[in-house]
C-alpha cells in the first residue's frame, strides 16, 4: 500500500513539473524563423504578452553591417504561449538602416491607438539618436500594423511622431527645434478606418552657456486617411 501511494505521489509530481514548464517563446519563434540569435540586434528582441495565449515576438535580425551602419530585417509576430505556433506575422527585408543616426531603443506596443472598430493594432516604436555633437539629433518614429488572419498587415510606415535637432558650439550653446505629436482617432469617422488628427506642437529653444530659454511655441495639426491599405497625410 506504501508503495502504491509513493508511485502515486512521484507520477503526480511529475504531471506537475511537465504542465509547470514552460518554452522560451524568443529561442523557440528564432528556430521557427531559423535564425540564429548571434545574427540579431539581441539587446533589441522583445516579448510581450498581450493575453493570456499569444505573446508579440519582435526580432530584429542584422541583414548587412559594416564599419560605422547597420540594416535591420523586422520580423514581428504573434504567437502562441504555451507552444510557440507562429500565428500571425510581418516580415520585411531592411526595415531599419542606422549609421550616423544610431538605433537607440525599439519598444513594442500593444493597441496604442483605436484606429477602427474591429481591428486589433500593434505598434512599433524605434529611437534614433545622431552622433554629431554640433548638429545633435534625436527622433521617435511610429509604425502601426493590424492583425488580418495569419498577416500582420502594416497601415502606417515610420511616422515621426517626436524630433529634436539642433545646431550648436559643440559644449554649451545652440538652438534648437523640437517637434511633439500627439495622436487623436477620430472615432466618428464614417470610414472603416478612423481619419487621425495629430497635432504638432513646435518649441524653438536657445541655449547660452547651459542656460536655456524658450525662444517660439506654435502648433500645427495634420490629418493622416486611410487611403489604399496606408495611411496617408492629407492637407
């Protein structure tokens, strides 16, 4: 009887351990794609869970490097979390470049914005930051994709939504311009995609010998429409 409840025991710890463990989506979505993670931006993969069964998986794969750029094949997918089954997908041959103007940061975004009324969005957030001290330079450029079956279709390319630039002595002094967009969904738009209002805030800034003044504030908004599977800036 003792060793019938000790078989017992050991099985259902075992059961336990198995339901327990767990697969690296990262390893397991590289095997799929068969890519090795040596031949990625690896400080740039992310993985993030947006229910409980599909994670995005965002693999930045380096497609061609050499002294001082960078081209970056983007891969993102969403898979599932307990078997690493690629659901749905966009893959794009040299979808970032960085050279003077590195890559900083790629951030993952999940639904940032209701573009329609059905249409589960991603966002895709990169960084850059320029090199020259004297003509400094920095950027945030937004890419929106929707989820179409087993496609990730992409409806907005690499649309700056933050840059700064400026011209300086290279220490303590300069000007620059800053540009800040926030964007709004027209959720009353009678298309099947929602018309977006951005509105472009511009602050012209000067710094003397590291005091810095608000020299010009001015806004300017801007009306991207869904137009032919992208969406486009209208006047």
């Amino acid at each position: 009887m003792k060793k019938l409840l000790l078989i017992l025991i050991s099985t259902f710890t075992l059961s336990s351990c198995s339901q327990e463990k767990t697969i690296d989506l990262i390893d397991s979505t590289l095997s799929n794609l068969k890519i090795k993670k040596e031949k990625c931006l690896t400080e740039f993969i992310k993985n993030q869970k947006i229910t409980e069964s599909e994670s995005i998986i965002l693999i930045p794969e380096i497609a061609d490097k050499g002294d001082g750029f960078i081209t970056v094949n983007g891969h993102i997918l969403i898979v599932n979390n307990k078997n690493g089954k690629i659901n749905s997908r966009f893959s794009e041959k040299e979808s970032w470049y960085s050279d003077a103007v590195r890559i900083e940061n790629i951030d993952v975004k999940h639904q940032p914005y209701q573009i329609s009324k059905k249409s589960k969005t991603i966002g895709i957030l990169i960084e850059y930051h320029g090199s020259s001290g004297s003509n400094p330079y920095s950027s945030k450029e937004l890419s929106l994709f929707i989820r179409n079956g087993e496609k990730l279709e992409r409806v907005l390319k690499d649309y700056p939504i933050y840059t700064i630039n400026g011209e300086t002595n290279g220490i303590n002094s300069g000007d620059f311009v800053e540009h800040k967009k926030v964007i709004e969904p027209n959720i009353h738009s009678k298309t099947k995609f929602f018309d977006l209002k951005i509105t472009n805030s511009i602050i012209k800034t000067q710094l003397t010998e590291g005091t810095e003044k608000t020299i010009e504030k001015s806004e300017k908004i801007e009306n991207l429409k869904y137009k032919n599977g992208k969406y486009k800036n209208v006047l």
